[in-house]
C-alpha cells in the first residue's frame, strides 16, 4: 500500500492510496493516516486505486475520521472503485463518512 498527500485549496489534505487495504496495507499506512488526521481539519481520502479493501482497511479509514470529527473536521471520502464502494456500504461507513465520484463535489462538502 502506498500512501501520498497533497495540500489543495481551502486546507483540504488530499491522501491518495494505492494499492490493497488489507491487513499489511492498514499496517502500512496506519500511523501516517492517524498523523495526518491529528493535524488536518479537512481530509479527502482518495479511494481510487484501492483494488480491495477488507475490515482492517476500514478501521484504518473510520478511526482516523472519528479524530478529524473530534476536532471539528470533515473527511470524505472519493472515487472507490465498484467493489471497495460495496464494502464500504454494506459496513455503513458511507452513512458516517460521505462517499464522492465527483471532485468538485467531494471538495464542495468539506468547504
């Protein structure tokens, strides 16, 4: 799993994953995810090229959310493809953590 960030406008912290959310990518990206969340109010978590994503990654995903929540953030989430975006909704993350296929929409509901 490989994890990259981009500062964009209005403060908004891109974090681009790449690669499978299982449990050696949570592993990987655990501790620089829950970083960025201490320190970022408003986080855009790019799902587009996660090819799978299992329980671990969704932890990996919610507990750094709850943070951002606790300081009075936002985070979205974008572009999961078809079978991340299925997990995430038979969890119910998606009714906590907004789900965008749409850029300017994801970055139009942290804003």
């Amino acid at each position: 799993m490989i994890i990259a960030t981009e500062s964009m406008d209005g403060d908004i912290t891109r974090v681009v994953l790449d690669g499978r959310l299982d449990i050696q990518g949570a592993a990987a990206i655990d501790l620089k995810l829950n970083v960025l969340a201490g320190s970022s109010k408003f986080l855009l978590i790019d799902l587009s090229k996660v090819s799978f994503l299992g329980s671990m990654g969704l932890r990996s995903i919610v507990i750094p959310a709850q943070t951002v929540h606790r300081r009075g953030g936002k985070v979205v989430l974008f572009g999961p493809v078809p079978m991340v975006e299925q997990v995430l909704k038979a969890s119910n993350i998606d009714t906590i953590i907004p789900i965008f296929h749409d850029l300017d929409s994801a970055v139009a509901a942290l804003c």
